[in-house]
C-alpha cells in the first residue's frame, strides 16, 4: 500500500507543476520533451544501479516499450485536442475515466474479482468524478451552440480519449503480467525514451511556429521527476495488489490530492458540489481498500 500512497502522491505533484508551468511556458511540446528527457535519464541510472537488463524476450520487451511510448505521445496529443473542441472539464471527465479500462482488463483477463465493497467504492469514486466535473457550465464547455458534424466532434473526441487514456494506463498492467519479470526497467525506460523521441520530432517539425526555448526544457525535466516515479510506484504496487484496486485508488486518490493542493497552493475555491465529490471520495477510498 505504501507503493500505492507513494505512486498517488507522485501523480498529484506532476499535476501540480503542470498547473505552476502552464502560464510560464509558451511551447508546450518543449515542456513536453524536456519531461520525457528526465524520464528517460532516471529510467537508465534505474537500469544501471539494479543491472536489470531483460534476459530474455527482449525483442518483445522493446516493441512493447515503443508501442507504450507512442501511446503515451497520442494521448497526450488527444488530451490537448479534446480540450481544444470540447472544453477542459468534458475532457477532464473523461480523462479521469479512462480508469474504467484497466479495471474492466484486470476483470476479463487476470479474472481478478473484486469483493462487494470494492464494486460499491468503484461505482462511489465514479460518480464522485462526474459529480465534481460535469456540474455548472458544463453545457458551454461542451460546445455550445455548435451544432453537425462540429457538435458530433465535441463528443467523439472524449470517447476517443477515455479509450486512449484507458488503454496507455493498461500497458504498465499487461507488460507486468506478460513480460518477462527481468524486463520491468528496461520497459519503463524504453517507454518514456521513445516518447521522448516522438515529442522531439514534432519539436523539430513546429520549430518555426513555435521556437525551442531553454527554460521551458528545464521546467518540462522538473515535471518529469514525479512523472517516472508515479509510473514506477504503480507498476510496483500491480505486483502487491490486484488491478481493480490500484487502479481506480491511484484515479480517484490522486484527484483528492490535487483538489486539495488547488485549494492551499493555487487559492481555489470549491464549490458545494465539489465539496460534496471530495467526500465521496473519500469514503470511496475507505471502500475499495476493504477485502473482506
């Protein structure tokens, strides 16, 4: 559990800084590679100090790590799209319930069956998210007015997202019960080293539009340090505990965190709703740590 509490920890403090850079930063692609830049170092002075080199099924532990890497660039890219046509909270929900993927995964593949009051504190942490995300403007953000083929967009795009979002969170998953168990660092390396190589090309490609600055590098390595520890901590936790618990405590325990750094670091205020969701959430928490 301390994995866990750690990896919640981790993933609140990425978002963080993401909040703290977002009006510091005018390229957000630099941000981007400069965070996948430190994901790889830490990634390889991992696979150094343990010499966790895979030995065996290498080419499959590779090919794994690329196509882990692309998704995670895609869903990046999907994420920023998604905000762009259809407003931040709809992506925000959305986002937040591509956690249903893992744990539907977990269900029909590793038949990890969660006990009654894991289901109830799942169904409560869902609909804590919608509660605290879909309330108020929502409609506006939605899109409005729009109408067609631009209305269809504004809802096709966060059904892509929870997909994609759903499915990169299940790849740590799938590589820790069907790759090799010598291969876990490699992968986490190899991850974030081809997404550092994906953001890097589309840097070279918008170089004109939007020029490289230094700054932006270094604060995009800041918000990488936590990055690779979230996704460390996680993959660290899978092997402790089943999925359909992991999953939707590192979702909905790392939006408590973030709600409440909103309210002492960033000055939010919250609304009754909201108010309403963080103790949702927290009896959801309560709920699916049960396994009796």
């Amino acid at each position: 559990m301390l994995y866990l509490i750690g990896a919640v920890l981790c993933s609140a403090a990425f978002s963080c800084l993401l909040r703290f850079s977002e009006p510091r930063v005018g390229n957000r692609y630099v941000l981007v590679a400069g965070n996948y830049t430190a994901c790889s170092l830490i990634g390889l002075l991992f696979l150094l100090i343990n010499m966790s080199f895979p030995t065996e099924r290498v080419p499959f532990t590779i090919l794994f790590g690329m196509l882990s890497g692309a998704m995670y660039m895609g869903t990046l890219l999907l994420l920023q799209k998604t905000i762009s046509a259809s407003g931040l909270v709809l992506a925000s929900v959305f986002n937040k319930l591509g956690v249903l993927i893992p744990v539907l995964l977990a269900l029909v593949l590793f038949s990890e069956l969660p006990t009654a009051f894991q289901i109830a504190g799942f169904a409560l942490a869902v609909a804590a998210i919608l509660l605290m995300f879909l309330g108020g403007r929502h409609a506006e953000d939605a899109g409005g007015a729009k109408s067609g083929y631009a209305r269809f967009l504004v809802w096709l795009l966060p059904v892509c997202l929870l997909l994609a979002a759903g499915t990169t969170d299940s790849m740590v998953n799938l590589f820790d019960k069907f790759g090799p168990a010598s291969g876990k660092d490699a992968y986490l390396f190899l991850n974030f080293f081809f997404a550092l190589l994906f953001s890097l090309i589309i840097v070279l490609v918008r170089k004109r539009k939007a020029p490289f600055r230094m700054k932006e590098y270094l604060l995009g390595m800041l918000v990488g340090v936590p990055n690779y520890f979230a996704s460390r901590l996680v993959m660290l936790s899978l092997g402790r505990l089943p999925s359909v618990v992991v999953y939707p405590v590192y979702c909905v325990g790392t939006l408590a965190v973030i709600t409440v750094a909103g309210i002492f670091l960033f000055r939010e205020k919250l609304t009754v709703r909201k108010w309403v969701g963080v103790g949702i959430i927290g009896i959801a928490l309560v709920l699916l740590n049960l396994t009796f």
